[in-house]
C-alpha cells in the first residue's frame, strides 16, 4: 500500500485526498497483515468493521483502492499474488444520493452573507459554482487568459476527468466575473480550505443545514436542467460521460416540474378544436 501511494496515487489528480485516505487505512490490522496469508476474509471483516463507522460509499472507495492496489502488485510488480482476494467479496451497495439544494427562499439568505462577505474572492467562487457548476478545484485553477467574457465562455484545462473543456457563461456570472478584481492570473486565488471553511460558517449562519460547497453544483445542474437544456446540453457543461452519474447529480424541484406541467397542459388544451 505505501509503495501503491508513492508510484500510483503521487500521479492520481485527487492524489492528496486519496492519499490521506489510505494513511487512514494502514492503520487498520488488516495492512499488518502479510501478503502470503492475506485472504477474502480479512477484507470482508475490514468492511464490516468499517460499515460501522462510516458510510457505504466511504467503505466502496477505500474497497476499491485495495482491489486496485493487488491488481497492480500482480500484474506489474511481480509480487507472488495469485488472485486478487478482493474479488471474491461483496461490496456495500452505493448510498442514495445526497438530494440537498438550496432551500427555495435560501438565494436571499445567502446573498446577504456574501454581500457582508470581506474575501470578496471566496465570495465571487460561491456564486460562480451556482452559475457554472464548476468543481471547487476546477473554479480554483481558472485562469484569466482562459476567461473570454466577450463569448461569455471559460475553458478548464485541469477537471476531474482530465478532458479540458468549455463553460458557457450565464450573465450573472460574466457579471461576477467583471467585478473581481485581477490580482493574479487565477480568477479565484485563495486556498481550497478558505474556502471550505468560509463556506462552513457561511452556511451556518445562513440556515443552510448541512448544504456542503459540492452541492452547490448539483444545485447549478439541475437549474441547467429546469431552463430546459438537454441532457447532451448539459453534460457538455458538467464534464459528465457517465449519463447515470449526471442524473444522481440532477434534482428537480416537484413545483418546477408542476407549474412546467400546467403550463404545458394549458398550450395543449388551446390548441384543441372547440
């Protein structure tokens, strides 16, 4: 596993998130165990003993590293593996997913806490991940040479996926945009925790509940979604290729979806022979 963090995870994107993770996981009896005798049944006893103190997803992704991790001590490292011992066990099925967006009168409560907001910066981040569903890392490593507010469009160069691609700009956001003030060749030069933890006290004292910065972009893609762009439309500017990944990241709201409905069945009703 420490030889998996030092020539696998070092060059993973999320390396520093993954990499505290599996330090969380060396410190488990399972990692003092010896390669020869390792089998099935310590990591089903590792995933029960985890499904107790955290969620399933937690538990699949930490699975998954370990499953990777045999298979490329097997396969490329020569290491005496016969058969990956994590095949042979069941993974917890995935959690539902977090629904969490903001609360229909939450707009008017948060923009009064980013208006008295100093770090004009962390503010202008906040609502640009509403506007654009940009990822807290892909809004930090925007670049203003990347920006052309005449085409309303930025291009991400570093996403998740590795695929650069382009964001179209909504006008509240080329508005946004055109108040920062240029500083650096980031348009958001802050750390990500500034603004994890401006974000956490923010929400606090605007009633937000547990509204995490993520869910932010959930919010911005089901907008997206309730303007009536397509699905194509809307994964162009999310990044998604796994269409079921963009639909657990898609809410609508029921009153959206019955107004949509009423007016709908108004336009059909009128355009019936009397």
């Amino acid at each position: 596993m420490q030889r998996y963090q030092t020539e696998v995870t070092a060059l993973k994107r999320g390396y520093a998130s993954e990499n505290c993770r599996i330090n969380n996981m060396l410190r488990h009896p399972v990692a003092a165990v010896s390669v020869t005798n390792i089998s099935s049944r310590h990591f089903a006893e590792y995933r029960n003993y985890r499904l107790k103190k955290v969620g399933p997803d937690t538990v699949r992704r930490e699975l998954t590293i370990f499953r990777h991790c045999f298979e490329i001590a097997r396969k490329e490292w020569d290491i005496p593996v016969t058969k990956n011992p994590l095949h042979d066990i069941r993974f917890p099925n995935p959690g539902l997913p977090r629904e969490e967006r903001l609360p229909t009168d939450g707009d008017s409560r948060l923009e009064i806490e980013l208006a008295a907001l100093r770090n004009r910066y962390i503010a202008a981040a906040i609502k640009l991940a509403i506007e654009t569903g940009m990822r807290r890392g892909e809004l930090l490593s925007l670049k203003w040479k990347d920006v052309d507010l005449a085409q309303r469009t930025a291009r991400l160069h570093e996403t998740k996926n590795g695929r650069p691609r382009t964001i179209p700009l909504t006008p509240n956001a080329v508005q946004e945009l055109e108040l920062i003030e240029r500083k650096d060749e980031r348009v958001i030069p802050v750390s990500a925790n500034a603004i994890h933890l401006c974000w956490n006290r923010i929400r606090t004292r605007a009633g937000l509940g547990g509204l995490r910065f993520h869910d932010l972009r959930h919010e911005a893609i089901s907008r997206f979604f309730e303007l009536g762009l397509t699905v194509p439309e809307v994964a162009s500017i999310s990044g998604h290729r796994d269409m079921k990944m963009l639909l657990r990241y898609t809410h609508i709201r029921p009153d959206n979806l019955s107004r949509k409905i009423a007016s709908l069945a108004s336009i059909h009703n009128a355009t019936l022979p009397n």
